[in-house]
C-alpha cells in the first residue's frame, strides 16, 4: 500500500530523483524519461474517459491502472534482482498483452478495412484516442532506447507496442465504427 504523507520531499532539488529500488538518477535518465512517459499517457487517457462511456471506458479504467503497473515496472531497474526485494515486486505480464490483443481483435471484427490512412479527428473521443495512440509510441520508443543501454522488461514493451494499436482500432470505433473516420486525400491542397 502507498501512503504519501508529505508530497513535497525537498530530495529532487537538485536535479536527481530516486527509482523503485531508491537507487539516485538525474531527472532526464533514460528510465525516468520512460515511465514519465507512460504517467503522461495516462493523464491523456484520463482526457479520453471524459467522453468515452460503457465498455470504452471501463476498458480505459483498465489500461489506467495497467500504466500505473506499468510506470512501477520501469522505475525499477535490476529485474535480476527482484526475487532480492523485501517485498513483491510489480512487473507487466504477458496476459495483459494477451488482453490488448484480445480487445484489439473484437473491435477490429466491427471495422471496415481500410482503404487510406486515417487523419486524426472525427468525434471528440476519437481525438483523443489518437493523441493517446502517439503518446504511446513515443512511451515505446522511449522505452526501447532504454531498453538498449539497461534491461528492460520485454512485456512492458509489448505492452505499450500493442497499447497503441489499441487506441487506433478504439478510435476507429470511436468515429461510428470507422464510417466516420477521417481519410487522407494524398495531395489534396497542391
């Protein structure tokens, strides 16, 4: 359980800030720049939920959750030494990718395929669903530069790989399952 007492710690002053196992980095570390990343997405979500209802937002409610897993994930380094810590400690699992696909694949099956690419917009939701899609990739990237130089755990990439397909299908479904969507025209304004 977390319990935050004080909010304002005065340790991050300087410019350096703790992880997950209390090790010390600067603020712009790779990891720190990648679950930033992933706490951003999910303020962008939280945008989304204004206009989502039903399922869509009980499915939001889910992946809010999954990026909070996700942020604790990333800010521990040493996956090596987890069975180590004093208490469990969080990392993504496969069966929540398994999830994404899951929902992926139903919504997918209401769709049209597509015959042009999709200009963010439409309804209000779908909008925003959009912005989330890119901010998830670049959570991805993020987390694939660290993963380069540190590990990283493999289902957190996943995670945020099929995350973002997620909110493209979510946001065809969001503008009357893709009918509303709107297409690019190559050279329109020329």
């Amino acid at each position: 359980m977390v319990v935050l007492n004080k909010i304002y710690t005065r340790t991050g002053d300087k410019g350096d800030t703790a992880l997950g196992n209390g090790a010390r980095v600067a603020k712009f570390d790779h990891r720190v720049e990648a679950y930033g990343t992933s706490d951003e997405l999910n303020c962008v979500v939280g945008m989304a939920r204004l206009h989502a209802e039903g399922d869509v937002d009980a499915a939001l409610s889910r992946i809010q959750n999954d990026l909070f897993d996700l942020g604790a994930d990333l800010c521990r380094p040493d996956m090596e030494k987890d069975n180590e810590s004093e208490y469990p400690v969080l990392r993504m699992v496969s069966s929540q990718v398994d999830r994404l696909e899951r929902e992926i694949d139903a919504m997918n099956a209401r769709l049209e395929p597509l015959r042009s690419f999709i200009l963010p917009g439409g309804s209000a939701l779908s909008a925003y669903l959009h912005m989330c899609r890119t901010v998830a990739r670049r959570a991805e990237r993020l987390a694939v530069q660290l993963a380069s130089v540190e590990t990283v755990n493999p289902d957190a990439v996943k995670y945020l790989n099929r995350l973002s397909d997620w909110f493209f299908v979510a946001a065809r479904i969001a503008n009357d399952d893709g009918r509303a969507d709107v297409l690019w025209v190559p050279g329109a304004n020329r």
